[in-house]
C-alpha cells in the first residue's frame, strides 16, 4: 500500500514504546524539578546536538549516489524517525507536566508526592523508595509512580501509620518508619 494512504498515528503508541505507562485519563503528569529538567535537558540535546548530526550523515550519505545499498543512509533515516519519535513523546509529556516540588514539604512526617518513604512489610521486610513522577520512575533505585499501587496505598498516611496494599498474593500490611522530603535548594538524583 502507498505511503501517501496510511495515517500513522499521532504518537499515541510512544508512552508503549519507550517503556512507560501512559498518562491515566483526567490527570496530569506530575514531575519534580530534577525529573522535569532531565527530561528538557535531554529533549535539547536531540533538538541542537544528535538530530543536526544525523542529518548531516544522511545528507552526505544522499550525496553518494544509489541510497538502496547505503548502510550510512539507510541506518541514518531511521535514527532520524528514531530520534523524532522521541523529540515528539518529550514534548507532548513536558507539555502536560506539572512541575510539583516536594521541598515544600521538608520537615512533614505525612506522604506526599516527592517523599522519601521507608516502610516495613508484614513479612519483616524493609523497603525505602522514593515518589516520584511517571516519566522519572527507576524501582532499581527505589523511584517509584505515583500511580503505583505502593505510592497509592502511601500517600498521606503519616509517619508510624500503617496501611493495607492489595497485592497478587492477597492483603499487605505496610508500616511506615519513615518519611522525609528533600531541603529546598537541595538537588536530588
């Protein structure tokens, strides 16, 4: 089928693609700062650095002559889709972002977005992670969504509370140990 007839998506598929669940319906993408600023760093670099590379290669590529055996070109061109692909996922994630700063709330033992919580589970278990935004979740690094069925059953228990996580394997209790928040000015990672 011609090119010229096939629609291709708005870029509805990128959240799949990229590894993240996509934004729930009716709520907004809520980052912290450092999230934010990665993610506008990064959307930057492919603007001013890696696609002018790439489409510099291409177009010398082009030059060469016969395009159907150019591995330069052929690899080129889709690197390009590759990092436009990407150029329009971060910007349509960092158009709807809200940028919430968990510092306000340095000093409060209550679970908010952007804590640091370390909690106990039934089993004796102890885990500390921190919320954060979908775009900025690392569970290797204990960041976790706030969508989470962890950070949901967490967020505004306080210090020394205890709450219940529907798991697969049925009911969790989760203590709450601790609950800290970073100090304004103070970049986390």
């Amino acid at each position: 089928m011609n090119k010229a007839f096939v629609k291709e998506s708005e870029g509805d598929d990128d959240d799949l693609e990229f590894g993240l669940p996509p934004i729930p319906p009716g709520t907004r993408n809520y980052m912290t700062p450092e999230g934010y600023q990665r993610m506008k760093d990064e959307l930057l670099r492919l603007i001013d650095v890696d696609r002018p590379e790439v489409v510099r290669i291409v177009s010398w590529a082009a030059s060469n002559g016969d395009r159907s055996e150019n591995g330069d070109y052929i690899y080129g061109k889709r690197r390009l889709r590759e990092i436009d692909r990407r150029i329009r996922f971060l910007t349509k994630r960092l158009d709807l972002a809200e940028v919430v700063d968990p510092s306000v709330h340095h000093g409060r033992d209550q679970v908010f977005f952007g804590a640091t919580v370390t909690y106990q589970n039934h089993a004796g278990e102890e885990h500390t992670v921190t919320i954060v935004g979908i775009d900025e979740l690392d569970p290797l690094h204990g960041k976790i969504s706030w969508i989470s069925p962890v950070a949901r059953a967490l967020t505004k228990a306080h210090e020394g509370e205890s709450v219940t996580l529907l798991t697969p394997a049925g009911l969790d209790e989760l203590e709450i140990l601790a609950v800290s928040y970073p100090e304004a000015g103070k970049v986390g990672g």
